[in-house]
C-alpha cells in the first residue's frame, strides 16, 4: 500500500492529512512533507492519522522527528488518531506521554496544550 499525503491551513496550524501505511518504504515521504513545511515557516503542525491502516518503527521515528523539528522553532506537533490499533502502538512505546494525541481534528486545533 502507498501513502497519501495532502496538507491544509486551519488557522495558524497546518493539518497533515495522512493516508495508507506508515512503513520503512513510505516514512521518508513523510519526513520529506514535514522537514518541508518547518523549512517554509509552518511550526505549528497537526498529523491527521485516521487514514493510516499501518504504522511501523520507523513511522514513529519519522513523527519524534518531526517533533523535534517543530519545537526547534518553539511550535507544537498534535496528532489525530482515533483507532485502537494504532493508539496501542503510541501507549506500548510510551509516546502518548511525548505527543498530544486527539481524536478529531478540530479538538487538535482548538488545544491549548
């Protein structure tokens, strides 16, 4: 399977809708769109998850990293998911303490955390 990326302004963030399979083939796509969007300016990012079917180590690397890249720049990396089988892979790692996870894109938007 592939992955789908498309982006959106919603406010002053930026929504990183996320389709398919986060794997070792298809992450660097996403490191590319998200090194992309800090380097033109865009510090406040959301990851809209609820499309992807599969998430691997290195689609967990590849968001750690995104993270670090945004706060770098004093921004916030929000994730949307709402599907236990991914959830579960955020709680085994211990990453649900290192990102807001939300389960619509409007709640991570209107965060304040």
């Amino acid at each position: 399977m592939d992955l789908s990326l498309s982006t959106r302004s919603v406010g002053d963030r930026t929504v990183v809708e996320v389709g398919g399979e986060i794997d070792v083939y298809t992450a660097p796509k996403l490191r590319e769109q998200l090194v992309e969007l800090v380097n033109d300016g865009k510090y406040h990012l959301v990851v809209d998850m609820e499309g992807v079917d599969f998430l691997d180590s290195t689609g967990l690397g590849v968001l750690v990293g995104g993270l670090k890249r945004v706060r770098a720049h004093e921004g916030s990396l929000r994730l949307v998911c709402n599907q236990e089988r991914i959830l579960k892979i955020f709680r085994i790692t211990g990453l649900t303490k290192v990102f807001p996870i939300h389960t619509s894109v409007e709640d991570a938007v209107n965060a304040t955390d």
